[in-house]
C-alpha cells in the first residue's frame, strides 16, 4: 500500500512540476520568439514532442516515480521524523 501512495505522490509532484516549468517555457518562447516552440527539432522533421509534449512529460513521471517509490518503499533507510 505504501508503494501505490509514493507511486502518487511522486507521480503527481513531477507531473506537475514539469507540466508547470513546459507551460512557462512555451509562454516565454511565445513572447520572445512568436511561436511556442520548447523543444529543438531538425529541418523538416516531425516534431513528436512538440505535438504530444504532455504525453512525454507524463512518460518521465511514470519512469521517475516507479524508480523513486521502489527506493522510497524497499530501500530508504530513514525512518519516522528523518523520512
């Protein structure tokens, strides 16, 4: 049960986190730039970040936050207040 409310919490944080920092890159780079663009792409190449940039973002949580749940859960050796 422990690993599913770290799963969450971590998920959510980093989910967010990143969601938030894309968000105030692509209104930086709309007013600098004229177009949102965050991410670089090569001349005439689809850019699948550009498009699907949430799902990318999501994918890195979901990596992150099953990494960071198993050590959180099976290897931390803090416990109580230290945690």
């Amino acid at each position: 049960m422990y690993f599913a409310k770290a799963f969450g919490v971590f998920f959510l944080v980093s989910f967010g986190g990143g969601t938030l920092i894309y968000s105030l890159l692509a209104l930086i780079a709309e007013k600098l730039f004229g177009a949102p663009m965050v991410f670089g792409s090569l001349f005439r190449m689809f850019a699948y970040h550009e498009e699907h940039s949430f799902q990318y973002i999501a994918l890195i949580a979901i990596t992150y936050s099953f990494f960071a749940s198993i050590w959180a859960t099976f290897r931390s050796y803090s416990s109580g207040w230290r945690r």
